[in-house]
C-alpha cells in the first residue's frame, strides 16, 4: 500500500507522454477502473457496517436502525411525496442564494484583485465580515428579514459569497506575470486583458471556491432551516428527531449528503469544462 508521501511523489506523465501511452495501447482506463473500485468498496464496506452492526447488538437498533429500515422508510417518504416537496424546497432556497453569490461575489473580487484602489477600500469591511460565521449572524438576518424565505436566502448568499470572493481575488492576483506581458506585447487593452487572458487563466482557482460554496450552500441552509422552516430537509431532520422518527431522520441525512455528492461532482464536470484549455 502506497504511502502518502510515495503518491505525491510519483512521477506522473505529462499530457503528451500520456497521449503517448494511449497510442501505444498503454490505456488509463485501468487505474481509473481500480480508483472507481475502491471507492465503491469502501461505500459498500460502510452500508454493510450500518447492516450488520444494529443487528449484531454492538449499536442500539433504536438509534441507529439497520441500513434496510433507513431505505424502506426513505422509499416510503419518496413514494407519497413528502421526501420531494421537502427536497425542492431545500434545493431552490440553495439554488438562489449560491448563484446569486456567484453573481456578486466573481465580479467583486475581480474588481479587488485588479484595482488597487477597490482592494485598499473594500478588505477592511469584507475581512471583519469574513472572520464571522455565518449561523452567528442568522438572528440578525432573521430579525430583519423575518423567518420566511428571504432569510434563508440571505443566510445561503452570505455562507457562499466569501468562499468564491477571496478564490476570485487570489485567482486573479497570481496570474503568471508573463501571461500578463504577453498580452501587453500583443497590445491588447486592459480590458481584453482580463476577458481574454487573466479570467480564463483565474477559472480553475474561481471554481475552488465555487465548490466549497456548493457544500456551503447545503449545510448552512440545513441548520438554518432547523431553526425557522416548515419545509426543507433541515426542517424534516428536525422534525423526525423531536417526534422520534428515527429511520425518517436518517433517510433525510442520507438524501442530504447524496445531494451533496451530486452537487460536487456536479461543479467539477463544469470546472472542466472550463479548464480544457489547461490540457491542451
């Protein structure tokens, strides 16, 4: 077994050696066969703990129900409906409040990074409001924009604006210089400088925090919706646990998590879609 140190440090081909390799017949598509495999070995290795553990007595089966109880309550709760109005509910507050994060914050950090001036004057404000976290400042949203849905919103916005904010600023802030002169060279303004040289270039550090942002977007949401909801998957969480509806309260973890998953390797598909120029 491969130590971590052995696996930062091994040589790995470039993309022309490996375009070599699959020219020669040499294909990756085993290692990628044996990485998928593992990783669905451990997922399969999990599900069989939570199975057989309940069973077994090593766990109480009351707090933690056997992975078949979870599932036939899941499918339960998913047949009649009630799984699908909490997840919409769930899914378009995280919907608004992380795109309209992207919106404000992509532009905003750009700004900062590329003009002195707007650097200078913006970091004080935005270091004070980075440094609090999010749920400490849910009463304040609360108490002005009351328990509805624009307070959820705001919450969801506020947790993924800085995440994407201070990717923004470092993604724009170290470009590699001799982009920046070739492009002088060529005699481009600087405003076709940033669309056509420092933004593409920025991309891939931008979606980092756009990721951490999408996990952002589901867990602050989850605990503000414990709090003040009459629908969502927080709400649903909560719920079950007060009126111990244990195998519902795991079915909606689970459903919260699987979403999660998705909305990962989601943003990962589209970050390479816009990086393929990295490959090239």
């Amino acid at each position: 077994m491969p130590s971590l140190i052995e696996e930062r440090t091994e040589a790995r081909p470039n993309p022309r050696q490996e375009e070599s390799a699959r020219a020669k017949g040499v294909s990756l598509r085993r290692r990628r066969a044996v990485t998928a495999a593992r990783g669905v070995a451990g997922v399969v290795t999990l599900a069989l703990l939570w199975e057989i553990l309940p069973r077994l007595g090593v766990v109480d089966d009351y707090f933690i129900p056997p992975l078949h109880v979870v599932a036939q309550e899941w499918w339960r709760i998913a047949g009649d409906g009630e799984l699908v109005r909490h997840i919409s509910a769930s899914l378009v507050r995280s919907a608004v409040g992380f795109f309209l994060a992207i919106a404000a914050a992509i532009p905003l950090g750009a700004a900062i990074a590329w003009y002195r001036p707007v650097r200078e004057f913006c970091t004080p404000v935005l270091e004070l409001f980075r440094n609090t976290a999010a749920l400490a400042i849910l009463p304040v949203f609360t108490l002005i924009l009351g328990i509805g849905e624009t307070s959820k919103i705001a919450i969801v916005l506020y947790a993924c604006f800085f995440p994407i904010l201070l990717a923004t600023v470092t993604g724009v802030a170290t470009v590699d210089p001799q982009l920046l002169r070739s492009a002088k060279v060529l005699g481009l303004s600087p405003v076709a400088t940033f669309r056509k040289v420092v933004f593409p270039a920025a991309v891939p550090t931008i979606f980092t925090g756009v990721r951490i942002s999408g996990a952002a977007a589901i867990l602050v949401l989850i605990a503000a919706e414990m709090i003040g909801a009459t629908a969502g998957l927080g709400f649903l969480i909560n719920y079950s646990q007060f009126n111990f509806l244990i195998p519902k309260m795991y079915a909606a973890i689970v459903t919260t998590s699987f979403i999660g998953v998705l909305v990962n390797y989601g943003l990962i598909a589209l970050e390479r879609r816009f990086s393929r120029w990295r490959a090239a």
